[in-house]
C-alpha cells in the first residue's frame, strides 16, 4: 500500500504531532507499505507561534522520506500539494488534526486528492484508484476555543472519508458535526522512539538531580489549561516536605510566564521548584521521564495526551484529573490517580504516594495497562482494518 502522511514533521520540532507522525510512518513502514511524509514550508506565521522556534535543531531522521510542500497560510500551495499528492496515487491519505486554524489548508488539500483520484485512468490504462482520505483526531473541539472554531472544523470534517478518534471525548465531539461518516476508537499508542529505560539514579545524574528526593514532573509545553498553577498550588501544601519531594517543571512556556512566577512568589515556591522551562528536545525527554517518581498532569481541559503514553513506556506511575479521555487512559488505583480539577485534591494525592513509601507501587498494574498501546493497532485502526 501506498501511504501519504500529511502534516508536521521534520524540521518543525518535536513536540506531539511531528513525533507521532514520524513514529506512525516508521510503524508503515515496518509493516512494508510505501510511506511518504508531506509536511510544511511554513507551518505557522512567527506572530501565530506561542514559542521561542518551530524548528528543530536535531539532526534529520535519516529512515524517512520527509517532503515539504505546503504553506498553512498559503492558498496556492493548498492546490500545489493537492495535485502532487493526487499524481503519487497514494492508496490512503493520513491528516492528523489538532487544531481549526489548520482546517482550511488541510481540508482544501484534501478535497483536490479526493476529488481527482475518482476518474481518470493510470500509467497503465487502468481505471485510477481513488485515494482515501483519514484523519486521526487529537481534538474536534480545541482547548482554547477561537471565534469561527465550528465553521473551520466542519469545513475539514467534510473533507475527510474516514476518521480514528484517539478517545471517546474526541469521539463524540467529532459527532456535533457528522453523524454518519465511519469512525473509529483507538487509543493514542505508546510514544516508545525515546529510548529504552534508564536506571533513575543514571538520568538525574544527568540532569543533577539529588537521589534523594522524591520527583513530581510537569512536563510540555505550558498552557493555562494545563493547570500547572493548581499543581503549584498543591506543591505549596503543608503536608508536603520540600526537602522530601522536588517538583520539576519541564517545558517551554507557552503562555504568560509572568503569571507563574508571580505566583511562585505569593505561594512561597521561590527556589523550591525546579524550573527547566525551554523546550525539551527528543534526545532529553527520556532523562526527564526516568529521573521521575511520578509524572502530574493537572490539566483543566484534556482529550488524550501524549505525555501519558511517554509515561506508560517508561512504566511511570500518573496523577492526572478527570477530564476528557485521560481517565480512560489512566486507571485509577491501578497505574496512579485520577482526581477532580482541584489543588487540594492533587494535594492528597501527591501526600498518598509519598506516604507508601514505595516509588514503585504501581509498577504491575503499569506492566498490564500498557500492552493495551500498541502501533499495530493504530496502524490497523488508519487502514480500515478491524483486527491486528
């Protein structure tokens, strides 16, 4: 088979959606399809873009054909891409979505693929197989909504032949605009291109981090809805021993820094929270995640997370909130906590794993939730397939 993956790659910096791209093409190719990545001249305008860079400075992955093609901004190149993917004839056109701002650009290519593929005859005089179209969904409805978000969402929706939704919240988001077109549940697999385990005591060295203590890590990109203001808030909580427990935040701020140090202060927080706050690169992530005790995703708002899946390969425990599709991911009790959008309550969960006394407590039920994350089966799931 013939496979497309349309979307962020290389160069544009690791973060979610370029490392699942190349991780998903990797999965293709392993199993001997032909696979092609399209991604973007320009992803984002450097106004739109919350970061310091989109680019990587990390080598190219050598394993994989990597094309840019497309401006997000620029109409012409929509209809450019369209017709040069329509000419390779891929078999199946793969778009991840995450966001309405790229709805225009992708769901215009898209259409031209569709469109073109349905008539005409092929190199050989045969009848030209049309290219089918699917869309893995990250969100239908983003986390921080923008005026005409419905409209640019439909617009993409309508495009698209089939879809893979990563969590049942996706799901039914994705059903406010389309009640008939097929789609999928499969879960986001595990992000396993980061490295084999470390020894911890190994990666804080690394990252000189004290053996001692007892590591909480916030990792990614910072944005409001991610809630790192209620995890300081929980930090800030008596019960928990600063000397004993060492919060590690790991990531580049995405949103108004200045709020987060401003409530550093008015917590008590100054110099007991470890800030390492620049984007972290794919070659540092697996320090990060083994230096841990336990990863705290906080979030206000949520459909699935990669950083759960980064977690699962690295058999780290989880404390995450009961939003979106996170507690379908993270069984409560079994691989950590799920507890409500609140400070107090990511408090007392924090204060139970360290009273067990036992960093490694839920290492079994860890072992038995992550085989359920296999790329074999997002790869079955992306070709219609029903069984592995």
């Amino acid at each position: 088979m013939k496979i497309v993956i349309l979307g962020t790659a290389y160069p544009y910096r690791g973060g979610g959606i370029a490392t699942y791209n190349e991780r998903l093409a990797r999965q293709f190719m392993a199993e001997g399809h032909d696979v092609e990545i399209v991604t973007f001249t320009l992803q984002y305008p450097d106004f739109l873009f919350p970061g310091k860079t989109q680019y990587s400075d990390e080598p190219a992955p050598a394993d994989l054909k990597i094309t840019r093609m497309m401006s997000s901004v620029n109409p012409f190149s929509w209809i450019k891409t369209g017709r040069a993917i329509r000419k390779m004839q891929p078999d199946l056109m793969v778009v991840k979505f995450w966001i309405p701002l790229m709805a225009p650009c992708l769901g215009t290519i898209s259409r031209i693929v569709k469109r073109a593929g349905a008539k005409g005859k092929g190199t050989k005089g045969k009848e030209r197989k049309q290219t089918e179209v699917v869309s893995i969904l990250d969100n239908v409805i983003p986390h921080e909504k923008r005026p005409l978000d419905k409209l640019l969402v439909r617009y993409f929706v309508n495009s698209i032949d089939r879809f893979v939704a990563m969590s049942d919240s996706v799901l039914s988001d994705l059903r406010l605009f389309t009640k008939d077109k097929p789609a999928v549940l499969s879960p986001h697999p595990l992000y396993d291109n980061f490295g084999e385990p470390m020894p911890r005591s190994k990666a804080r060295r690394r990252l000189a981090i004290p053996d001692n203590q007892i590591v909480l890590l916030f990792f990614g990109f910072i944005r409001d809805y991610k809630g790192l203001d209620l995890l300081m808030q929980a930090y800030a909580d008596p019960r928990i021993d600063k000397t004993k427990v060492r919060l590690v935040v790991a990531g580049e701020f995405y949103n108004n820094e200045k709020k987060y140090k401003d409530l550093e202060e008015q917590l008590g927080l100054r110099e007991k929270i470890d800030w390492r706050d620049s984007f972290i690169p794919n070659s540092e992530v697996r320090d990060y995640f083994c230096a841990a005790d336990l990863i705290v995703q906080p979030y206000k708002s949520a459909t699935q997370s990669g950083v759960t899946q980064v977690a699962y390969h690295f058999c780290k425990p989880m404390l995450v909130t009961n939003v979106g599709g996170l507690a379908e991911i993270v069984p409560d009790g079994k691989v950590g906590y799920v507890v409500e959008v609140d400070a107090k309550q990511v408090a007392d969960a924090i204060s139970d794993f360290v009273s067990r006394g036992d960093v490694d407590c839920f290492q079994s039920g860890i072992l038995e939730e992550k085989k359920k994350y296999d790329w074999a089966r997002m790869s079955a799931a992306v070709r219609g397939k029903d069984k592995v």
